[in-house]
C-alpha cells in the first residue's frame, strides 16, 4: 500500500506541474469564424477598410504567413501598391492585371499566377504558391471581403483606394464572425448607443450626463428645427453658438446614415420637457 | 462488435466507383462501373452527394459537452490501443531472443509482458465500443458521412481484423507453455508475427479515418466521394502518421510495461524477486528510450507533410494559436529524456566497470539542462506596456534569438546526441574491451560527437539565423543526419568492439529505489505528451470535422484555452492511470494461489488423484 500510495502520489505530482505549467502560458481561444451578412448599406469606406484590416488578421488567415518571419512576402511592410506595379511589370508575370487592385485580387484567386521568387511551394521551383485560394475552403471569402481587404492593403500605406464601396448585399454575401465583424459591432442600434459611441456627452448636457464644453442637447429640439439638427451633426463648425469654441469633432466620414437618422430623430425630441 | 452492428445497421455498400486518376493531388473524376449494371444504384449516387452541412441544431444536445465527452472516451481508447498494439511487438523480439538464446528468463519475461497486454485488450475493447456509440450519438451526420459514403465496406474489414486480432491474441497468450520449445516454437513465433501484422493492420486502418479528416482525398470540394478507397485512404498524411503512431507506441508500451516492472521492483521482498523486476524495468526502459529516439525525426517527417499539404494548417500548429503547446511539449519531452538518463546513470551502479564513465555525467547533465532551458525559452510572452518599454520590444534583446525554432532545433538534437551517449556508456559499463585498436575506436567515437555537435550548432545559427526561411527548414535536415551518424556509428563501433570483451558481473537488483520512480516519470510524461499531441494534430483542423470540406458547426468548435487542454489532458491521462493500477493488479492477481488453512478439508488435485 506504502508503494502504490508513493507512486501514486510521485506521479500525480508530476501530471500537476504540466498541468502548472498551461496555467502560466497565454491564454488565447480560437472561436470559428461564423457566417453572418455584412450590412453593406451601412458601410463607410473607413468602416469598409477596417474590415479588409479585420479579415487579414483574421477569417482570412493572411497575417499567418504574411509577416515579418518571410514565409510569405510582409505586406504589412511593405507598400503594395508599389510592390504590385513592379510585380505586374515582371517578365515572369503571366496574368492579365493592369493596376494593383486587379493584380491583389488576381493573387488571391488565383495564387499561382504569379509566385514571387524564393516563396514557391518546395520542389516547385516557384511555379506553384502555398497561398490556398481565398474564396474556397477554408478561408472562403466572398467577393465583398476579397475588396475589403484590398481597400485595406492600399490603405495601410496612404495610397488612394480604388476598390469601390459595395452597393448591395446579395444573398451570397456573407462575413466574418459577428462578433469580430467591426462594421456590425461598430453600428450603434439606438439613439443611446449612437451618444455612446461619438462620445457626445464628453461635451453635451445629454440623457444623465453634465458637461459645459459644447451647449446642451437636453433642449436642442425646442432651439434647432430637424434640419438644422442634422446639418449641425453632419457639419458641426458651420454655425457655432455663441460662447463655445469650435472643438466639435467631424463625424460625417464615421457615422452611417442610420446612425444619422437615429441621433438626429432623438435630439430633435429634446425639449427640455423631458422628466 | 458494436462497430460491426452500427455499420451494418447504417447499410454500407460499394460506391460502385473507381477512379480514374490516381496521382495525388489530382482531380479524380468519377467513372461508374458497368460490372453489374449500367445503371447506377441508390449507394453510387448517395456517394456522389456533397459532405452534410448540419447546423448547430442538428448536434444532440446532453447537457455537457460532447466533445469534452468524447475526447475523454476517444483518448482512452487510444491509450489502450496504443499500449495492446505495441506490446506484442517487441513481445516476439525478446521471445526470439530468448529462443536463440535459450536463455527462458527472456521467455519468461516476454510471457509477463504479454498478460499486461491480454488485460488491456479487453478494456481497449470497452472503450471502442463507447467511443462508437458516443459519436454516433453526438456527430450522426459526421459519422454517417464517413461510415455509409466515405470508407463503406472498409469499416467491415475492419471489424473482422478486430475479430482475427482477438483470435490470435488468446492463441498466441494461452498457447505460451504450450507451444514453448522445438518446432512448436516456431509455431507460436508464427503466430505472434500474425498478430502484429493483424495489429498493424488496424492501426494503418484507423489511421486512414485520421487523416481524412486532417487531409481529405479521394473526395472533390464539396466532399463527393469520386475515387476508391485506395484514393481516400492514402491521402498525405496517412503514412508519416502510420510510421509515427508505430514508433510512438512501441516507446509507450515500454515505458507503460516499465512502470509495472518499477511497482513490482518496489514492493519486492526478496533479493531474486528485485533482481527479475530490476531487468525488467531496464528492458523496458531500453526498449522506450530506443524507440522515442527515431520518434522526433518521424515527427519530422509528419510536420513537413502538413506543411506540404497546407501552410496555413502547419503554421497553425508552429507560429499561431497551437504554437504555445509545443513549450509544454518541451516540457515533456525533457521530462522524458531528463528520466531515461537517469535511469542509464542510475543502473551503472550494477556493475563495477560503470565507475570508469561516471566522471561524464555532469556534463551530459549539463547539455541537458542548458538544451531544455533553451528549448522552454518562449519567443515573446505577454507584456504590459511598462514593461515593453522597460525591454526594448516584444522581445528580449539577448534572450530573444534563443526563442525561434533555430535554438530549440540544436537544443533538441543536442540533447539526443547526450542522450546517446548516456546509453553508450551505459552498454560498455559492464565491458572490459579486449581488441588492440580500441585506442583508435575511442579517438574516432570522440570524434564524430564532435563533429556532429559542431554541425547541429553551425547548421542551426548559419542557416537559423543568417539565411532565408527555406535555408532553415533545410538545416533541419543537416542537424538529422549529424545525430543519426552519431547513433549509427556508435552502435556499428560499439559492437566491433565488444567482440572478445569481457564481460564483468551485473548485478541485478542493486540499483536504487528512487531510480524507479524514472520509470514512472517516463510513462506519466508519455502518456500526457501523447494526449496533447493528439489534440494539437486534431486541432489542426479548426472548425472543420473534414477540413476544407465539412464544417464543424458544433457549440464546441473552437480552440480551447492552454488551461482547458491541460485540464483535459490531466484527467485522461489520471483515467488512464486509474485503469493501468487495477491491469497491474490483475495480472499480479494471476500469480497468486490461496494455500489451504491446515484443517480445512480442501484436498489438492494430487492428494485426490492418490
């Protein structure tokens, strides 16, 4: 019994320090991406390039080898969208890619293309590339997210974004997981969320909160007709009220026109009658 | 015998397809056999239907969760497997030691181990059977997918060989003393070479299921069964997995058999009784070690193909979310090699030629320890803004190079070489070597371990540190051939030399209590190694239960957190414990006779037959 107690014990004692030592390392959870549609009528094109940032880092796996260990060229260091013109300029490139956006979808769907020197599969002598294909399994992009993170990559490096914003959701559009999608996440649902998000009662008397920096919105919609309200938020310094610096930040880049409508609808309810 | 009813229930049948191109990688196009008929049956088109898409409802709910269950289950069945399959492997070599020989203590020996085996066979069973259940129970769609579409009939052989390997296991066990000497010896030879080939069978089998699922073929993209099952079996990964899962049990079973050998070392009462459990626990020992040599270079292997097969899958598992585990896999593995040396050192103190090397352990307990801090030596970890400023960056400006594979690659293969000089000096302790050019031997043995060592630290910091990725990969390869020019040439040396030595007197049983616990250590750290690794490699296939091809849409598909897992792996591996007590207790159990009391009556089978 002696035996079976120590032997016992030396190896439960054993199994505990593994187990100690999954305790001090980072805890991360990998959650599966979930198909979720993207409210392409809500997109801004800043929203629209924070998803293609988004998708890179994330449903689209990208950053797994695009990054600084060289399995795949570093495009977060790189420029792109130079790197691209002097790619599509390349004798050995066979693809039918005239500007940078054309040639970055073409990569994606068709990465071999054109396999950049040294990052072809090994034995292929850089005729066949690693990268799967981004609209099959398993990253499975949709076409909207292919532009995202197109409009992503030219962005990262001031360069102009040439990808269009998407005008319509088609059934086949889908997303990345709901909970990382930073349009859905981003869209405020009410009038509360929207002075949330903005911050607005950093500066405005508004809902429960006291602040002296901008003039209060408690009684806006007795002072301001609907219109006025609007264009005060889409263009906050075009009129500034008397005894207040024009510090209001401008929104009309940021907010989508749902978010417009809901603040705009909600202050111009603010009459000072409220409880 | 559940699988076999559940399969036959299911209704499996031929596809009734053949493919007509065989090369890997290649689209195989469906083409229906006109043998019976032209026109194709409801199973040849149920097997042209793309892979099931179930929704998260379609997924039983039974108020815990399923994978934990079946993980728990899956393991169990796995550990057992592992320990039946690998047993009778080197069962028939120490048995045809023994006959060539004639020595019957290696006879002997090889029958006890195979009672270990006989006992877990049952509870392997047991498992299979729940683990069956439980997944049909809980993935029905998955699994009907795979049993009715995918592998078909395949199943079916299985079952039968389950059935075969049940025969020939009793056979083989009950016929021992039977079928012990002379001709008859050749028979139960025969028949243990039958078993192992049934045994591996199934285990090439199983692997099949295994690596379809990681890395599909046979099927198109929408999981459309449109080769043979020739075409899904052999998919890339099927054979690094076949030939790692055999080296890894046969290291498993060594040390789990090990581990019996230091309990009855242990509770030994008398001197012969320590003595036999001594040479036991070092056959045993030597058999896990020998085997978990080779195992990092079929891991090798296994990895490369992942990468082949998909970067993305194989950086997964070595630079993204699953990279942390293989510190604790370090962990592990040292613990193992850190228990094997120390069982060699120990077990010098048989003889009392091992004075003669004892002056080298520091050192080789020097390499191991430095290789071991290097290998645990994380590439970042996480900081807090204060402290990144504090340091300069995310990573160490000295300590940091010490984090990438690089360092852990000459680390490892540095720690092998030792590792193989423990077991060398062990093997000559008990030599007096005779030959007259065993000065020139030495030189040449020394030698190589230093070129071999020079060439795993400049292979590692030249083409780690000052070459692109491909160059590193390939220096891996270099740091291989280094170690196991050391390992063959020592053993090719080594045994020219023992040619006309003398041998001096082992004696047995004189070895420490406390180097038994060794032998604990080292199935304890195998069995929680080959628990996380399992889970690392299914992991691999994130949410997908057939990668790229049919989404796991489960609550449970996600990677869980590194405390999750070693939770899990904790309690596996303390199940798994639980059981090899009560296997240990029952075939000690075996042993034991009740003598009648004086004055009761009994009458033995002699004393009636007067």
């Amino acid at each position: 019994m002696n035996v079976l107690i120590r032997t016992l014990g030396f190896s439960l004692a054993l199994m505990l320090i593994f187990t100690a030592v999954t305790y001090v390392l980072p805890q991360m959870k990998g959650e599966a991406p979930e198909d979720t549609a993207v409210d392409v009528a809500a997109l801004t094109m800043d929203s629209f390039i924070s998803l293609g940032e988004d998708l890179f880092l994330g449903k689209g796996a990208c950053a797994l080898c695009h990054n600084i260990l060289d399995r795949a060229p570093d495009l977060l260091a790189l420029n792109v969208v130079d790197t691209s013109l002097v790619r599509i300029g390349d004798p050995l490139y066979q693809g039918e890619a005239v500007n940078a956006a054309d040639y970055l979808r073409e990569s994606m769907l068709d990465p071999n293309i054109f396999v950049v020197s040294g990052y072809g599969k090994k034995g292929s002598n850089d005729t066949e590339s690693p990268m799967p294909v981004a609209d099959r399994p398993p990253s499975q992009l949709s076409n909207v997210e292919i532009d995202a993170i197109i409009a992503f990559l030219q962005a990262k490096d001031g360069n102009p974004v040439t990808v269009a914003l998407p005008v319509q959701t088609p059934a086949s559009l889908v997303a990345a997981d709901e909970f990382t999608d930073p349009v859905k996440s981003m869209l405020a649902q009410t009038a509360e969320e929207v002075i949330a998000k903005y911050a607005c009662a950093a500066c405005h008397s508004v809902l429960d909160a006291e602040a002296a920096i901008g003039p209060s919105l408690n009684d806006v919609g007795q002072r301001l007709s609907i219109d006025q309200i609007r264009d005060s938020v889409i263009a906050p310094n075009a009129v500034i009220v008397e005894g207040y610096a024009p510090v209001m930040p401008n929104t009309s880049e940021t907010m989508v026109v749902r978010e417009l409508e809901l603040i705009v609808q909600f202050l111009a309810e603010q009459t000072g009658d409220q409880p | 015998m559940l699988l076999l009813m559940m399969v036959a229930i299911t209704g499996l049948s031929g596809s009734g397809f053949s493919s007509v191109a065989s090369a890997a990688g290649q689209t195989v196009a469906p083409q229906i056999s006109s043998v019976d008929s032209d026109v194709p049956t409801d199973e040849s088109i149920s097997s042209l239907l793309p892979a099931p898409k179930p929704e998260r409802s379609d997924y039983p709910k039974i108020g815990v969760s399923s994978r934990s269950l079946v993980w728990v289950i899956a393991q169990m069945h796995l550990f057992f497997g592992a320990l039946v399959l690998a047993v009778p492997i080197f069962v028939l070599v120490i048995e045809l030691i023994g006959f060539t020989t004639k020595d019957d203590r290696y006879d002997d020996m090889a029958h006890e181990f195979m009672k270990i085996s006989l006992t877990a066979y049952a509870i392997t069973a047991l498992f299979g059977g729940a683990l069956t259940l439980s997944l049909f129970m809980l993935y029905p769609d998955l699994m009907n997918y795979l049993t009715t579409r995918v592998f078909g009939p395949q199943m079916l052989v299985y079952a039968a060989l389950f059935f075969l390997e049940s025969l020939l296991l009793y056979v083989y066990y009950y016929g021992w003393y039977a079928l012990r000497y002379g001709n008859r010896k050749w028979i139960h030879l025969s028949l243990g070479l039958l078993l192992n080939a049934v045994g591996t069978t199934l285990l090439v089998i199983a692997n099949s299921w295994t690596t379809f699922m990681m890395a599909p073929s046979g099927i198109d993209a929408a999981g459309a069964v449109v080769g043979n099952i020739w075409d899904v079996m052999r998919g890339p990964l099927w054979n690094p997995l076949n030939l790692h899962r055999f080296i890894a049990n046969v290291a498993f079973g060594g040390a789990v058999v090990g581990a019996y050998a230091a309990f009855k070392f242990l509770c030994a009462k008398t001197a012969a009784e320590k003595a036999h459990y001594d040479w036991m626990g070092y056959t045993s020992n030597f058999i896990a070690i020998l085997a978990f040599l080779p195992l990092p270079f079929a891991g090798y292997w296994l990895m490369a193909e992942i990468y082949a097969y998909s970067q993305q899958m194989g950086i997964l598992a070595m630079g993204g979310i699953l990279a942390w585990l293989f510190v604790i896999q370090a962990v592990l593995i040292c613990t193992i090699l850190f228990a094997g040396n120390y069982y060699l050192w120990s077990g010098m103190a048989r003889t009392e030629g091992g004075q003669r090397y004892r002056w080298l352990i520091k050192y080789i307990a020097a390499v191991l320890v430095l290789g071991f801090l290097v290998w645990v030596a994380p590439h970042n970890i996480i900081f807090t803004a204060d402290e990144i400023a504090r340091l300069g960056g995310s990573n160490h400006p000295v300590l940091g190079p010490l984090g990438i594979m690089p360092a852990k690659n000459i680390a490892v293969f540095l720690m092998l070489i030792f590792t193989f000089l423990s077991f060398q000096i062990y093997r000559r302790a008990d030599k007096v070597i005779t030959v007259s050019w065993e000065g020139w031997a030495n030189a040449l043995m020394v030698a190589i371990y230093i070129v071999a060592s020079v060439n795993v630290i400049f292979a590692g910091v030249y083409y780690g540190y000052f070459t692109n990725t491909v160059y590193k990969v390939g220096s891996s390869v270099m740091q291989v051939g280094s170690t196991l020019v050391v390992i063959v040439s020592g053993v090719v040396i080594d045994t020219f030399l023992f040619k006309g030595a003398k041998t001096l007197p082992v004696s047995w049983g004189k070895i420490s209590g406390r180097s038994q616990y060794a032998l604990f250590a080292l199935p304890v750290a195998f069995t929680w190694l080959m628990a996380l690794m399992g889970y690392v490699r299914s992991s691999l296939r994130t949410h997908w239960h057939v990668y790229a091809v049919m989404k796991d849409n489960s609550a449970d598909n996600f990677i869980p957190t590194l405390q999750h897992v070693g939770n899990m792996v904790t309690f596996v591996t303390v199940l798994f414990l639980i059981f090899l007590l009560f296997i240990f207790w029952v075939a000690n159990l075996s042993g034991v006779k009740q003598v009648p009391a004086l004055g009761s009556g009994s009458r033995t089978a002699a004393q009636g037959a007067a």
